[in-house]
C-alpha cells in the first residue's frame, strides 16, 4: 500500500527511516508468483517496471521448499524447525498467512501464497494425513497425497550459507569502520557500527532483520559489482517477455537504477550502510537486456530503437474490430481558434458528445477552463497537480456526462479510454516540441478513436515537420482501415463500455470518516468499525473495484489517527478528536447514517 526507502538527507542532517504498509493480498500474490514460477510453467505474470528489483536468488529459494507426501518418514519436530528456516512464525491463537499452529500430533500451516491453509497429521514419525482447509471455518476442503511448502518471505536463505554471509559482513564492517576512522570520520563510524552489529545480531538469532536486503551480495556469495538476483531469474531460458507502452516503459530501466544508486551513495557516504548495500539494486539497462529472450514491445508509437532491436519486424495492428477508422483531421488557422473552439465544441454538447482541448501549460488549460464556464459551457481542467484519484473521477464525470469539455496538458495523451469523446482540439498545434511532437500528435488523436464521428482540430499557422508526419500517418491508417472494411463488409460502429461504479462517496474518504466520528462518537466502537471497513476494502479490492478500495482504505487511514495508531505518513489530515462514554458501543453497522442521502447527494 505504501513504500518509502531510507534516504539522508546532509543538508539538513535528516535521515528518513524505511516505511512501508504492507498489503497483504498484494504479498500473497507475489509469494504466489514465485512458488509458481519454480513448480510449473504455464504461467502468465503481470508486473510493473520494479521487476528489475533485487529478489532473493532463485537456487537458495528452491533449496528451501519443503516437499511432503502422505507416508513419508520425519518427525513432528524435525518439520518445525524446517518450517521455521522457511520465516514462518508459530501462532497457536490466529491462522493468520506466514504463521503456523500445533495442536498433539496435528499441524496447521497458512502458507503465506494461497488462501486456504495445509493440515498434516502426523503417526509418530511418519505423515499420516495431508489436507487443505478452510483457515476460518476449519473445515477440510480436501485430502492431498503430496504437498509442497514455499518460504513465506522472499529473501531466505539455508542456515550454512547465512552463517557464512554473517562473517563476510562482520569483515566488510570492519574494514569500512577502519576507513572511516583514517579519515577523521568518527560519528559515521560509531554509526555504521551501531546499524550494522544490530543487524547481524537480529540475522543469528532470527535468522532476518529489516533491511536484510541490503545484505544480498553477502548472502547469495555475489562478487561485488555483480548484477543482483531479480524476480526475471525465476523465468525459463525460453520466457516470452512483453513489453506494453514500451516508448515509456523501456527507459524507466535506466532511469531507475541511476536514482537507486544516488541515493544509497548518500546512505553508504555517511555510514548508513555498508558499501555492499551498492549492489541491492535494480538492474542496468545492459543487464535487463541480457535478460530479454523472446521479446515483443508493444506500441501505438514506437521509439527508433525498440524498431531497431526488433530488426524491422514490425507487426501494425491498424484494424479495429468494430470497424471504426482513424479520426478526421481538420486543420484551422490560430487566428480566432478559441472562438472556432466553442463553435464546434457547442455542437458536440447538442449531440450529447464529450470533447478533449490541449494546451501547452497548465495556467492556459485554468485560464481557459474559466473563460469556457464563464459562458456556459460544463467543463473542468485535468492536469499534473491534481490527485491522481481524484483525476480518475473527474475522467468519471466525464464521461457520466456531469461536464462535456475537459481541458488538460500532457495527461490526456494515453492510456485513457474514453468512448464518449468525438472530438480533440489542440490548440496552439505548430508550436514544435515535447508536447506537440508526431508521437504527441498520434497519441492525443487516439482519444477520439473510439467513437464513430471523431474528429481533430489542429490549430496551426504553419505546417511543421510533425504536423506533416502526424498528417501521413493518419492518412495511412484510415486508408488500410477503410480498405479492410470495404473488403470484409464491415459497418463501423462506436465502441460501448458501461462506465464502472467510482468512488463510493466520491473523493469524501476523510470527509466521511469524520462525519461517521463526529456524528456517532458517543455509541461507536472505533475497533470493530476498522475491521469492518477494512473487509470491505478486501472484498472491493477482490472483486477489481479499487477506486471504492481506495476511499475505504482513506477512511481506515483516518479512523486510525483519530484513536493514535500508526500509519504512513501518505497525507497531513488532522486527526479527529473522538469523546467516549461508558455504554453500550454499536459498530458502523448499527449506526443510522443515512448513507444512501449522502450517496445521492454526492
């Protein structure tokens, strides 16, 4: 839910400790991955650019699982402290994942990569019974011959070679204490010594601490320098790798390792961490290549060198099923464009239709905004400080018909699909640059792709060199797409996709949250609500309703403050004062509300 690495800060003598919340679906997931990627090979993972991270080395992960099957020869005991070398933690109370109970000769494990839990019932020395079970209601699901145990954590590591890592780090500490202290650097070495004896000692009796991480190149025996173990190692020399939006994704590889190692020079600098913390990094571009087997990249608008790396085999997906052709493009002089803007945009708004304008800065998309309000148009502005939340639901709105024109800068170029809008305006469109680049062009266009009648409008006095490309391009397109659906008979027609349910309260998480203390403070049990409120956000976050997710998440997050837990710092909310008296405490649930007023009011 929530990650911030460690950072120092020398101008201000700041250090700012590693924070994060972990989801724990989100984990069970990862963990899932993993232990699928080492069991089977049909296997489909979708994950983000931080694939390229430092992962736990895949040889050490497989040397770690735990095989079992019915009639199998070992001890109760013998299980436990296997089980125990895997992270997972004893727990008689709650079966909770990554946990384990043990009652007689029965023991009940929640692995920390499925949803229901392993029972084994052991003879004596001998596994008598394998099950899975439903971990709330206890009841058994089914009978198993076989079972495989996976570590619950990704880093693990077998007790020899953490012994052995342990006495590499104590060398490497000694070293750098000796360094620090030949250049007068006294209090970063007493600092280095403090973090890092700390450390070692949570390693030999916990066999883990916080940050272990940053002990990877001595764990897995790496050579300095070396490239780290990532989750692209579990994969099988014959992967498929697929590359989306790789104009924006392919140099993000890079960009990432340059900032990962700007900070932690920083850390290693003022004795924070030790020197090998270097190399618990994101790979290199060169490195993330040499991982690359089969690999397609997928684009509307590709950069040259991903057209170079694919050596011309350029497969054009041009043809839509629905038939519908590239949008129209107009192009109008600058003189009189707002004037020509409204014109045309009014007559959208008539038939019901959406309509996109671009500027080039953020002051002309709120100067504009007002002036088309001011004369009765509905319109909003979308740009770079808004909330990224809060810009899924004004993108909403949108298309619900709350507004008909939104204005925006760089964020309406992709990744939106917005079927109700027939028509884009860029204004200002010869004004060569970033923004107004032929990949800019091509993209922006795309936003009236959906529909049947969209249309461009290019304002421009002069025919620039992308102007012209954006021009060629287009006309290539529609003439392959009207070629196609003369040959196959097709009638285009607009795409139709039911606008999903938004925020519940829309963008009135902390609003909310308040109001259900304000309002009911005397009667609330504040615990019980939480537990409530954070079901809820997992049956959201399981049936794909993360925007709802996400208010209840807000509204957890408040709750939370109000009565002094804990959470990360994601926002400066003040905390609610809550009052109690001694009676009888209701949960939300037996609370009058009214949610379904607020639900219509907002």
């Amino acid at each position: 839910d929530y990650y911030q690495p460690e950072a120092y800060l020398p101008q201000t003598d700041t250090f700012i400790e590693k924070d994060s919340s972990i989801n724990d679906e989100i984990e069970r997931l990862r963990l899932s991955t993993t232990s699928s990627l080492v069991s089977r090979r049909d296997v489909i993972v979708v994950a983000s650019v931080s694939c390229i991270y430092g992962l736990g080395s895949k040889e050490d992960y497989e040397a770690m699982m735990i095989p079992l099957k019915v009639g199998e020869s070992i001890s109760r005991d013998q299980f436990l402290h296997r089980l125990v070398d895997l992270q997972y933690e004893r727990n008689d109370v709650a079966l909770i994942p990554g946990k384990f109970r043990v009652r007689g000769d029965t023991v009940e494990i929640t692995p920390a990569y499925i949803e229901e839990g392993i029972r084994l019932e052991f003879f004596g020395d001998e596994v008598d019974q394998i099950s899975r079970f439903d971990p709330l209601t206890g009841n058994r699901i089914e009978s198993l011959e076989y079972v495989t145990f996976y570590p619950s954590k990704q880093f693990v590591t077998p007790r020899a070679k953490m012994k052995k890592a342990i006495l590499s780090i104590r060398e490497e500490l000694s070293d750098r204490i000796a360094e620090f202290e030949k250049e007068g650097k006294l209090l970063e070495a007493q600092r280095i010594k403090m973090r890092t004896e700390y450390d070692l000692e949570m390693m030999e009796e916990m066999g883990f601490c916080s940050g272990i991480e940053n002990y990877s190149r001595h764990i897995s025996g790496r050579p300095p320098g070396s490239k780290p173990y990532t989750l692209l190692d579990f994969f099988p020399d014959d992967y498929l790798l697929v590359i989306d939006e790789s104009h924006a994704t392919v140099p993000q590889v890079g960009g990432m390792y340059a900032g990962d190692r700007s900070r932690k020079t920083v850390l290693v600098e003022h004795g924070f961490r030790l020197p090998s913390a270097l190399d618990n990094r994101p790979l290199g571009f060169e490195e993330f290549q040499s991982h690359q087997a089969q690999t397609i990249y997928v684009s509307a608008t590709p950069a040259h060198r991903e057209l170079e790396w694919a050596k011309n085999q350029v497969v054009e997906q041009i043809v839509r099923p629905t038939g519908l052709i590239d949008p129209e493009i107009i192009v109008r002089p600058l003189k009189g464009q707002i004037d020509d803007l409204i014109e045309e945009a009014r007559k959208r708004v008539e038939l019901k239709e959406r309509v996109l304008v671009t500027t080039l800065t953020k002051r002309t998309a709120e100067e504009l905004t007002d002036y088309l309000s001011e004369i009765g148009i509905e319109v909003r502005y979308l740009h770079s400080e808004i909330d990224a939340i809060e810009r899924v639901e004004i993108l909403r709105g949108l298309r619900q018909g709350e507004f008909d024109v939104l204005v925006g800068i760089n964020l309406l170029r992709e990744g939106l699909d917005l079927p109700e809008v027939s028509m884009v305006a860029i204004l200002d469109a010869d004004k060569e640059g970033y923004l107004r680049s032929t990949t800019s062009l091509v993209q922006t266009a795309g936003r009236a792709a959906r529909h049947l009648n969209g249309k461009v409008y290019l304002y421009a006095d002069v025919m620039t060199r992308s102007i012209k490309a954006f021009l060629a391009i287009s006309q290539y397109r529609r003439e392959k797409q009207c070629e196609h659906n003369k040959k196959h008979g097709i009638t285009p027609r607009s795409v139709s996709r039911a606008v999903e349910d938004g925020l519940v309260y829309r963008m009135q998480g902390k609003k909310q949250a308040n109001q259900i203390l304000n309002e009911t403070a005397e009667n609330l049990d504040v615990t019980e609500t939480i537990n409530e409120l954070e079901v809820e956000m997992q049956e959201a976050s399981v049936n794909l309703e993360f925007e709802k997710a996400a208010l209840l998440r807000d509204q957890v997050r408040e709750l939370k403050r109000s009565v002094g837990i804990e959470v990360p710092a994601t926002s400066s909310t003040t905390p609610t004062k809550v009052s109690y008296r001694t009676k009888k405490k209701k949960s939300r649930r037996t609370v009058q509300l009214k949610r379904s007023t607020k639900r219509n009011s907002t």
